[in-house]
C-alpha cells in the first residue's frame, strides 16, 4: 500500500517526536526537516507542531545572554 502525502507527514512528526524522547537529536531534526518538507510539498500549510520547542530554545538563550550581561 502506498502511502499518501499526508499519512507520511503524520509519520514525520510521529518519528520526530519519538527520537526527541529517546535525545536522538540528529534524528529529530532529520525528522522535523522531513515534516516541514512534506508539508510544503503537500500544500498543507499546517502549523508548524515543533514551534513551541523554537519559542522555548529562543527564551532560554536569551535568558543565558542577559546573564552573562551582568
């Protein structure tokens, strides 16, 4: 059976999340570069699931500069 567009870009985010839990870091940043891949190509203008994560890396460096600012 093939599979669609979208059922590989639900699998995408699945594997994505799966290696994050396991600290497969390689292995999720292929999978979320999958995702945002598929869902481009499938015109699917889906949210981004993996957005939270950036907001948080973005907070928690800026934190790490504002102290060694002082």
């Amino acid at each position: 059976m093939e599979k669609t567009l979208e059922e590989a870009l639900n699998e995408a985010e699945a594997k994505a999340w799966a290696a994050l839990a396991n600290y497969k870091f390689m292995m999720f940043g292929y999978w979320a570069a999958i995702w945002v891949h598929l869902n481009k190509l499938g015109g699917f203008k889906r949210p981004n699931p993996f957005h939270p994560l950036v907001e948080l890396a973005g907070n928690i460096r800026w934190e790490q500069v504002k102290c060694l600012a002082r």
